[in-house]
C-alpha cells in the first residue's frame, strides 16, 4: 500500500489529509482520486506540485515513475508570490 499525503486546498476539498492506499502507478493513484472525490479533484490533485517520498516527480520519471510498498506520495499547493 502507499500513503497519499493532502495539504492545502486538496485536504480540505476532500476533508481528509492523508489515506492509504494499494497503487503500482501513478495512473492507479489519479484513478482512485477521481472514482472517489471526482473529476474536479483528480484534475485539481494533476495541478499538485507531487513528492514521491520527498522527491519531486518531475525529477524522477514524473507520473510514470513505478510505485513501491510503503511510498509516500504528497500532493503540495504550487508556491506562488514575489
């Protein structure tokens, strides 16, 4: 199983901040957000700057990185200001 993470707007959209989980990919993840809180959510969770146990995904294989057991994934609000 893996550990999805919700901060910010994304928690409160859903009222919850973290639950787990059985995903191998990040496609099994955007499927499960969707099925369970909707459409606008997975595309609102999609906007997330996304962690893989504290690793941007853009640095690794961005969502087609491979998930493992016990992977924690974050989903942070984009940082913004000046």
């Amino acid at each position: 199983m893996v550990e999805l993470r919700y901060l910010g707007v994304l928690s409160i959209e859903i009222g919850n901040q973290n639950e787990f989980i059985r995903a191998h990919t990040f496609s099994d993840v955007f499927k499960h957000i969707n099925k369970c809180y909707g459409k606008h959510i997975a595309k609102l969770a999609k906007r997330m700057v996304i962690t893989l146990n504290a690793v941007d995904i853009r640095l690794l294989n961005g969502i087609k990185t491979q998930l493992s057991d016990n992977d924690i994934i974050s989903f942070y609000p984009p940082a913004a200001g000046g």
